[in-house]
C-alpha cells in the first residue's frame, strides 16, 4: 500500500491536497491518471485501514453510522477483527441490573457470532490471489482521501514453539496487565528478560501463587530498579540459561518443557506468557511517513525523542500542539498500538482512535 498525495490541477475539484491510497507490486511505480470524473468518483473524506479497538473507535467517532462500514471491501476485516478482540456492536436485549447480567449475555451474543462466522461460505484461496493480482496490477489508486487515519495495530512476538498456538487464549497470553486476574493461585510462566516480562512478573505475583521466568541469558536486561523488584520478590522463580521448548496439556496449558543448560525438565502451570516485544505492523508504510527505528509510527503524541521533535514542530503560537496525532505526512494521522511504544492496552488504543479522529477532522475543517 502506498501513501501519496496528489493535487488536482483543475476546478472543480477541490484544491486542497487529497492523500491516493496505492498497492504497487514491488518497487516499480505505475504512474497514475486519472480524470476530473475519476477523481470524484472515487473520492472519500476518510480512509481507515483498521480492525482493532483503535481503529473502531476513530470510525465511531466521525460516522455515528449504526449500519456498519461504508466500504464493503472493508467490512470482513472489521467483522473478524471485531471477534478476535472482542467487541462487536453488541446490545443486550434487555435492560440489565448488574454487569455480570450484562456479561452473560455478552458471551451468548459472541457465541451466536462466531456460529454466523463459521455458517459463512469461505473464502477460496484462489480468490484471494485473483483480487491481490488485480489490485497490484492496477495503476489507479484504490482510494482518494482527503485524510488518512492509521490504525494497523502491533502484533506481539511468539516464540514458535510447539503448544503456542494449540493454547493460544486457552492459558498463553502476551497481555499480563489484561489477563493477570485469570490466574488467582495459578502456576505461571513469563517468558523474556526486558523490562516488559518485568512488569508482566510484578503484576502476576498480584494473582498467581507461584511465576517462573524463563531467560535464555545470565542476566536481565531490564532497568536495575524493575530487575531488584523482581530478584527480591519470594512468589519469583528465575530460570536463567533457559528456553522454552514445548507447552502440554488437554485443551488448556497443564505443563511445560523447559531446557535449561541443556538439560529439559517439565513443570506444572497453568498459564505461560510472552513477554518478549510487540512488532508494529506497518511495514506498508515504509519510506511513507516517518517510522522509528522499531517500525512505530512518529507522532506528535509518541512517547519517544522522536515524538517530542514532532510534537515541537507542531507548536502553535498559543504554546499548543495542533494536531498530536498527526504523522510527518500532512493529513496522514496514526494512533493505537501501531504507535503506542508504552501502554498498548485496549483503552488506551481506542482513546488514541477517537483522538485521531478529532484531529483528523479538525485539520479537513481548516483546510476549508
């Protein structure tokens, strides 16, 4: 996917810069033109290229739209996206009194959902192939936007092993902070050595009667306040010289094979988590907007040195950032975890959403 903005020459389209969404296969560009009819045809206010609870929450905010998405080629991404975090646009049928009333009848509308999911005709994977080739052989961009919001999201990095995916959801976890309360008097496992599987380790020992942590060196590599807080903690075990090599048990995590030194013992547990980094997914958006050196999107809202630069330029005379969420590309804006180097938890995601959203609406009412 590419990012480029286009100026119409000639009235009456409107002057003001429109931001073409473009997917070029490899590095050959294909140049683009189209008519005053093309373009307005294919205008659109706003882009968003999302599935998660950053990207729902920016679309909530500027559509007000109880119908779903405007865009059908979008509306599968949405769909699955919505299931596989967990929102949807779930009302409950009757008033409820109390929220595990409302949590009842939660469960029975994701349940009713995925049974739709499962009822729905598949798509072939030739199909897949046949649209990919026709978007990547096409000269025209698929979308012309007068603002961009980017919402891609970060995945967390997984280790591979054998029972990570079998378990995934079902004991395996790469959120503590979001899953901790699960495991009340439960045997974890934390894998990692940063200050992420740090604070994951703190925030178990909360809930879980014994965490483990699996380091593949002698040493953390963490901040020495986040290490001491760890190493003094009785309910921490450190395995160091050690990897994770399989997760066991029937449908949920009963055991687990560690090789520490090159000797492999397994050990009882009921949870295990990942605590070894978030990769951003914005690939696409390479030599775009400006990236840091992780892949993060550069915000003025970016909790980095790069973010303080972007924020700095984006000083009004009144001492305030004008538009936070906005990326080094005019009219290009970014929030949630594709952003997020700090908390990547779902309100912060949907709250950077709506922020971007607001910006993004703000900088089309000025260039009016």
């Amino acid at each position: 996917m590419e990012i480029r903005k286009f100026i119409p020459d000639q009235p009456p389209i409107d002057r003001r810069g429109k931001v073409g969404i473009r997917i070029l296969e490899g590095s050959k560009e294909k140049k683009t033109e189209l008519s005053e009819a093309e373009r307005m045809e294919q205008e659109r206010k706003d882009y968003f290229d999302f599935s998660g609870d950053c990207g729902r929450s920016a679309y909530a905010e500027l559509t007000n739209d109880e119908d779903g998405i405007k865009y059908p080629h979008l509306e599968n991404t949405v769909k699955h996206g919505a299931l596989y975090f967990g929102h949807t646009n779930f009302k409950p049928e009757n008033p409820v009194n109390h929220p595990t009333e409302y949590i009842d009848a939660f469960k029975k509308f994701i349940e009713q959902s995925q049974e739709d999911v499962a009822k729905a005709d598949p798509i072939k994977p030739e199909e897949i192939e046949d649209f990919t080739n026709k978007v990547k052989q096409s000269a025209k961009p698929a979308l012309i936007a007068q603002s961009v919001i980017i919402a891609t999201g970060a995945a967390p990095i997984t280790l591979g092993v054998k029972g990570e995916k079998e378990f995934w959801a079902k004991g395996v976890s790469a959120c503590a902070v979001c899953d901790a309360a699960f495991f009340k008097d439960k045997i974890v496992f934390v894998v990692g050595g940063g200050d992420s599987a740090m604070e994951d380790s703190t925030a178990l020992t909360k809930f879980a009667s014994q965490v483990h942590i699996i380091h593949r060196r002698d040493s953390f590599k963490a901040s020495k306040i986040m290490q001491e807080r760890v190493l003094n903690n009785p309910k921490i075990t450190v395995h160091w010289n050690s990897t994770l090599e399989e997760i066991m048990g029937n449908n949920i995590v009963e055991k687990v094979r560690v090789n520490q030194s090159g000797e492999v013992k397994e050990y009882d547990a009921q949870g295990v988590f990942m605590a070894i980094g978030h990769r951003p997914m914005n690939l696409i958006f390479t030599n775009q907007v400006e990236l840091d050196s992780h892949g993060y999107v550069v915000t003025g809202q970016s909790a980095t040195k790069q973010g303080v630069q972007k924020a700095t330029q984006l000083l009004t005379e009144n001492g305030l950032v004008s538009y936070p969420t906005m990326s080094s590309v005019e009219g290009v804006f970014a929030g949630g975890d594709g952003v997020d180097v700090r908390y990547k938890q779902a309100i912060t995601a949907a709250g950077q959403g709506c922020a971007a959203s607001l910006d993004a609406e703000r900088w089309l009412e000025s260039q009016e």
